[in-house]
C-alpha cells in the first residue's frame, strides 16, 4: 500500500500496517522486527515517520524511491488500535493516555472530568505521542513546548521490552527521551500533569505596526496568558494578534469574566492595541479564508480547550495544501531575527500563505528546541510548491544563522548536521541514549541517520 502524510508530499510504501491490540502483540511485533517505525496522526511535513520514503530531503540529493516493503522484518506500527484507556490520578494531578490519542479527543475527556493542561497546539488534531516526541508546542512567556508537560511515559524498546521512563526517577534519560524523535521505542503510554479546568476568551487585532512590535516585543509577548502574531512581513505591519485571556476556574470564569461575549467590556477590546484595532468579526490567521474552522473569538468566554487552539476539533483547518517549517531563536534575538524575515519579504511573498511568531519557555529536554532558554518560534505556512519552498529553506536559514537558529523537527528544513550539533549542545549525549537503548539500530532511519547520526542519504 502506499501512505502519505497529512499534506501528502511525503510518500512511502509498506507491504502493511500493523495494528497491534495490545501491549504484549506489540513487544513480539518488536522482537521479530529488525526495522520499526510508528506511524501516527501523520501531520509531520518531513520523513521522520519513514523507514525509507520518497522525499527530496535537499540533503545530499533524492531519498530512496521506496522504501523496503517485501522486506518481512521492516515494520510500520501504528498504536491507535492499542488499549490504553485514559485515566486520572487525582491525588498525583496527572492524565494518562494512549499515545495516539489526539489532543482533540483528550482535551475533551480531561475538561469533563474538571481538569485542563497548561497548553496545547494550535490544531487538537494531532496525536499526544507525535506533538511530544518533536517539540511542538503552543504559545506564552510562561508555558513550555507540549513535552514539558509529560512526567511519564512507557516504551516498548529494542528488545520487545515495555521500559517506563518518569520525570521523578531519577533517571537521565527521561530528559533525553522525551522529545525523542521515535528513536528510543514504540511509546504505548503517555502521563501529563494537569490543572483544574479554567475559562478563556480570545481577541483579534489587525494592522499591528512593526515599529511599534520591535519598540515594545516584551511587552507585547508577554500581555496575555497566550499572544500569536500573523505575519505576510508585507506592509510594514502585523496582519493579526491573537490574545488568548485566561480567565478563572471553570465554570466560574466564565459568569466572572469581564469580557461582554461581544468583544465590548475586555481589556484590550474596544481600543487599539499598540496601534492595532479591534478585528470587527471572526478572523482566519490568513484573512482571506472563511473563519468557520477556528475556534471563538470577540472575546466571548469560552472553556480552555475551545480557545487555547486556534482551530476548532470538529472542523478541518485546511485541506492539507500546504508545506510547513518553523524555526526557533533565542527569545533575546526576537527582535533581530524578525527585522531579518522582514527583509527577506519580497522572496517570501509569492510562496508564503502566512507566518505566526509565539513564545515559549525554556526547559530541561535535550532535544527541544527552548532547552535551557525561551524562545521565539517563527513558523511558515507556505503553499504547495516544493521547488520554490526548496529554494527558499535556504535562504532563511542563512538569515536566522547569527541568532542561533533551531528547527522544528516534524516540519520541514535543511541545516547541516553540524549546525544542528551546535545549537542542540546535547545532542551528543542523545545520540549515546539512542544507543544504549537501541543498539542494532532497530529504530534507526533515513532521518535520524541525516539529522542525529550526521551520515549522508
């Protein structure tokens, strides 16, 4: 059969698609496997997912045109079919899940039993797993990437195995593991911390000028519990700001809220935000596109995960025509870094949908793109034109260069593997975990071998 991701320019072939049922199929699975990789929500716009695939990585030429699917010991895995209930520990504040259950679905269950998480992307259609095993993450000056909220998971490892890994046991390669880039094990299970359920309200601003963003970034970034920025870099201005509030508990937040469900009685609604006016109705990050799809603006009072994403989980965003890169820099080189994306706007203009710039906080987790530092997340909707975007990775990643640019690792880019080396300085110490978990190399791929091992494709 021949599979594809979300945005279908990533294709690979596999005789099929194993489905275990349970925990023990899937350790016997591993064991008689001598190549596994796992397959989840599909929304990663690279081959990371992939044995072998059909990609032009920009890396040393064209990826194999197939992959080995006559090859009985390669195996794709895909855990949706595993049961893993969700359950809570009241006493220990934490939500346990499959690691493919969507942010959509678990979101749902955790706000009917009265708890939230900190944070979540900004599309609840993507898998727990996937969202945490590549850094991805949301958006405020006090939030962490989605990973930081896990403080266990359990793996089936190399040797069909199933492994716990837990934030309190001491062990150093929880902090390693968990952005883990599907090179440890197959991830049966996932525990993330929770909060009480709380209310939010969102509002949308237009036309912000850059000025007035490079004068006063802090100040702007760090307004409101959750501040996206929508860019074309066109202008001289910021096409959209989107000021996620965080209200109270749930549902006392939202009888509380200052805010009139119109918009009219918030703390920014009804007057200009350094410069930016009000939105007069619900906005698409790109303007142009019917808003239907994203969750409730105006400031109307809302429970947390129907307004910390920014599209809502009974629609779909987009039809998947489109390519996707993001890159991380130091929050402290925000500003620089910006004024060059700036520069580069005529060579953007013709391929780029739209831009969105978000903070994060820093944490401890070697593969994340904010250890040890907050950042600044830069993220490219381009259209589906792999050619042009090709041409142009390139030549935004020469203009990040000096600000200690990071990738995203589920989207698409082509830094060097010594660049990557040097700006994830644990990488080392990750590729001796990998190792040490993984010795033959069952979980190895094209990827990992070009992006952590550094061997040419």
């Amino acid at each position: 059969m021949m599979l594809q991701n979300w945005s279908e320019n990533v294709q690979f072939s596999a005789a099929k698609v194993y489905t275990p049922r349970t925990v023990e199929e899937l350790q016997e699975l591993v064991r008689a496997s001598s190549t596994v990789r796992v397959l989840g929500s599909r929304h990663s716009f690279n081959d990371i997912a992939a044995i072998d695939s059909q990609i032009d990585t920009g890396q040393g030429g064209e990826a194999p045109a197939q992959d080995r699917p006559d090859a009985a010991t390669n195996a794709y895995v895909s855990v949706e079919g595993l049961d893993v209930p969700v359950t809570f520990d009241r006493q220990r504040n934490t939500v346990t899940c499959g690691a493919n259950v969507t942010y959509g679905e678990l979101c749902q269950r955790m706000h009917a039993e009265g708890v939230a998480l900190r944070n979540t992307a900004s599309l609840p259609h993507i898998s727990v797993g996937g969202a945490c095993a590549t850094g991805t993450h949301g958006s405020g000056d006090n939030n962490g990437n989605l990973a930081t909220e896990v403080v266990g998971m359990e793996l089936v490892s190399a040797d069909g195995e199933l492994r716990p890994l837990t934030v309190d046991s001491g062990d150093k390669g929880f902090l390693g593991g968990v952005v883990g880039l599907g090179g440890l094990g197959v991830v049966t299970s996932i525990t993330l911390g929770t909060v009480p359920a709380y209310a939010m309200e969102q509002t949308v601003y237009e036309d912000l000028p850059v000025a007035e963003l490079y004068d006063h970034f802090d100040e702007i970034m760090s307004s409101e519990y959750s501040v996206s920025l929508f860019t074309d870099w066109l202008g001289g201005t910021v096409n959209q700001v989107w000021l996620k509030r965080q209200l109270g508990a749930w549902p006392d937040g939202e009888s509380n809220a200052d805010s009139g469900g119109d918009g009219s009685k918030g703390p920014h609604a009804g007057n200009t935000f350094f410069g930016a006016r009000p939105a007069p109705t619900h906005r698409h990050p790109v303007t142009r596109f019917d808003p239907d799809p994203c969750t409730p603006q105006m400031g109307i009072p809302g429970p947390w995960h129907e307004r910390l994403p920014h599209f809502r989980v009974d629609s779909t965003p987009a039809s998947g025509d489109e390519l996707q890169t993001e890159y991380f820099v130091p929050r402290e080189h925000a500003v620089p870094a910006l004024q060059a994306m700036e520069g580069l706007r005529d060579r953007l203009a013709s391929v780029l949908w739209i831009s969105e710039v978000r903070s994060i906080a820093a944490d401890r987790l070697w593969l994340s793109q904010s250890y040890e530092t907050p950042t600044v997340a830069l993220h490219f909707s381009w259209r589906k034109d792999w050619p042009s975007v090709r041409a142009l990775l390139p030549v935004v990643e020469e203009a990040l260069a000096p600000f200690q640019v990071r990738p995203h690792w589920g989207k698409l880019f082509s830094l060097a593997p010594a660049q990557l080396a040097a700006t994830f300085t644990r990488m080392g110490d990750f590729r001796r975990l990998l190792r040490s978990w993984d010795p033959e190399g069952k979980f190895r791929n094209a990827y990992l071998d070009r992006h952590i091992y550094g061997q040419a494709v």
